[in-house]
C-alpha cells in the first residue's frame, strides 16, 4: 500500500471511530426482526446475545417468546436508548410511550423524562439525556427523533434533497398508495429511477464522511467494493431497487420512518404496537443491557446462550481487528449450548473471513468453516424477503 492510500485508510478509520464511539449512530434498527424470528424459532428455554443498535429488535425477540435477552454494544450511547425505551415501556402509559418512539416527537418530552424516565435509567445515560432530551421535542428543522443520530441527520438531508430538489415527493408518495408490485415498478421506473440514480448520487453515497454516518466502516465497505460491481452506488441502488419493487412498499416502515419521521399508523414495529404493550411491559424484566464487547461479556459471565444475533459488525473485525474476531467465537464456542445457533448478516456477496478462523475446542484448534453447520437455503430464502435489503447476504449457521 502506497504512503497515500496507508494515509487516506488511517483517516478514514479515525472518522469512523470518532462517530461511532462518540454519537447516537442508530435510531432505529436496521436489520429484519420478522426474518430474525423465522431463522431463531425463539423459545422460552432460549438465552438470546445481541447488539443493541437501538434495541428495536432485543425487545422484538422478548415479544417473540425469547426466554432472556441480552442486548450488548461498545457504544454507551446506543445503549442509553434502549434504557430509555425500557423506562417508558415500565413508567408510561401506552400513548405516551407512542408519541415517543412511534410518532419521534412529545410536546411533554422533557417534563415526562425530567418526572418518570430519568430516575428509572443509569448514570451514563441521564447524561447523555439530560443534554438530548430535546430530541424528542418536534421542534426545529429536525423536528422527529427519527432525525437524529447522525443516521437520522444523513436521512434528513437526503429527504430535503430528494423532496425539494429532485422533486420526488408525489412519486414516492404514490409509491406508498401503490399496491402492486407492477404498480411500484411502473412507478419506480418512469418516475424515480431517472431522476434519483445521478452520477452527483453515486458520488454522495460512496464518501467515508456519508458512510461513517450511517455507521459503515472503510473495511465494510471494502466488502461493498471488491465483490460488487460498480462501488458503493451501484450497490446501494441495487439493494434499493430491490425495496421499491419487490416488495410491498406501503408496509415498508424501515423507509417510511426516514421519508414521514414517524412510522405510519398502521404498519408498526411490534414493539409500538398498542396490542403488545401489556406484554412488553411484562417480559421487558428478561432484558439485560451490557455495554462492552461481545467477547468481554461472554468472558466475565458463566451463562450458557443458545442464540447469538450478531449483525454485522464482523465486516469491521475481520480486517480492523481479527484478533477480536478470533477472541470473540473463541467466547461464543465456550458459552453456546449444544443447540446454539447463530445469525450475522454482511456486506459481502459471500462471507470467507471464518472459514479459516481458528478457535479452541476442548483445548484443539478447528476451523470455525469446519465446525459451522451453514443453513444456507433457509437463509437465501429469508434474505430475498428482508424488508430492508441493505446487506449483500444473510447466515444462519448452528454450532454441534
């Protein structure tokens, strides 16, 4: 590698850990939680490992019948959303709590924090609060939750831009009143497509600056590059394309969510949903919030887990910090029941960074590729129906 390249990727790993270490990343999650609960088949004997993100799906898998979840993250700030979320759902009544994370805005945010929420979460958390609360206040040009964070504040821009500028507001508006997917392509085709895919789009998307917004590392998206044809923009409108015409956009609220700043009324996440509030309230007492490291909680805990849900942050070990990745299956080999499965998603077409992975069994080095029994077909199945699209593959994979 060239003084130049060594230089510009030194950079770019600093502005990466600087916004993901120091910000609110995630508002909402990005990853499927109704294809997560095909590929786990959660039970109440099931101990469920998960990276926080912003907690959406570690209370999804508790309303799926998850016997105890335990939602884990690096990053203290996305673990003080899930606090709060856990505060509202046991202190709130169920509209308050909808004004909050359904609608993104309360014009009583900061008294009900200040009254209910703020002595029901931790320390760490009341000081990021006590400065953020306003976030949820409606106000400004940011005027929802669901645009902040810096992946709500990159959402924002892109809305102005593809709102006011591309003039797309009454295609996409048409998009959601559609309710075939003929309609949505015909849609997409004659009135999206040309004006959104610019050559100024493609640029845009590929930037480390818009990447590290929305939480994509330079390894993960190295992962985009060398097994994609095209870069970051063509992989990106591929995926997109996917969303806008073959699947049924109306029920969409991964996108929805960023165009309205609310999640439309009628399509929630199960965790907003009126009908499982009761329940949530009552299961939310199964739910532990770690911030650490995956391997750092399976080290100091003597708890035996039969799911692991591990997103996709092995994108960023596997060539950052492969000694972390090694570190981390070594935990999860030590602590995963003989029925454990595990699911991780990718940037990548195909995953190869564990195949030759060594981890300790019994005091034998194996290779994680020989020991992984890969449910491929169920989790090509379950991909082509993920609402989000965002990643190249999707695994489901048990340990013996």
């Amino acid at each position: 590698m060239s003084a130049a390249l060594a230089m510009k990727a030194k950079i770019s790993n600093k502005l990466f850990t600087w916004v993901h270490t120091s910000n609110l990343i995630y508002n909402t999650c990005w990853e499927d939680p109704a294809i997560d609960r095909l590929a786990l088949n959660l039970s109440s004997e099931d101990r469920l490992l998960v990276i926080s993100s912003a907690g959406c799906n570690a209370l999804d898998y508790l309303l799926a019948g998850c016997g105890e979840v335990h939602a884990v993250d690096i990053n203290p700030i996305q673990n003080a959303l899930l606090e709060l979320k856990v505060a509202a759902i046991r202190r709130l009544d169920f509209a308050d709590f909808d004004r909050f994370f359904g609608d993104g805005r309360h014009p009583r945010a900061t008294l009900l924090y200040n009254r209910d929420l703020r002595p029901n979460i931790s320390e760490t958390s009341q000081v990021y609060w006590d400065r953020n609360i306003h976030f949820f206040n409606g106000k400004g040009w940011r005027d929802s939750f669901y645009y902040r964070g810096t992946s709500g504040l990159l959402a924002k821009f892109l809305m102005m831009h593809l709102f006011h500028v591309k003039a797309l507001r009454k295609p996409l508006e048409d998009l959601i009143n559609a309710r075939s997917l003929s309609e949505q392509r015909g849609i997409y085709d004659a009135e999206i497509k040309p004006r959104l895919w610019t050559k100024w789009m493609h640029w845009t998307l590929s930037r480390d600056v818009t990447m590290s917004l929305m939480g994509v590392p330079p390894s993960q998206k190295e992962h985009m590059t060398s097994q994609s044809p095209g870069g970051i923009g063509s992989y990106i409108e591929r995926s997109l394309e996917a969303v806008l015409t073959e699947l049924p956009f109306h029920q969409n609220y991964f996108y929805r969510v960023y165009m309205e700043g609310r999640y439309p009324r009628e399509y929630r996440p199960e965790y907003v949903k009126e009908e499982n509030f009761d329940l949530l309230r009552d299961r939310v007492r199964n739910l532990h919030i770690h911030t650490d490291s995956v391997a750092q909680v399976l080290e100091k805990r003597p708890l035996r887990f039969s799911r692991f849900v591990l997103l996709d942050h092995m994108d960023w070990l596997s060539s950052h910090r492969h000694d972390e990745l090694r570190r981390e299956w070594n935990a999860i080999v030590r602590r995963a029941t003989s029925s454990a499965r595990v699911i991780y998603r990718s940037a990548a077409q195909k995953v190869e960074y564990l195949d030759n992975l060594e981890v300790s069994v019994d005091n034998q080095p194996i290779r994680l590729g020989e020991m992984l029994r890969q449910q491929y077909a169920l989790a090509r199945e379950l991909h082509t129906k993920d609402r989000v699209h965002t990643y190249a593959s999707f695994y489901i994979a048990d340990l013996p």
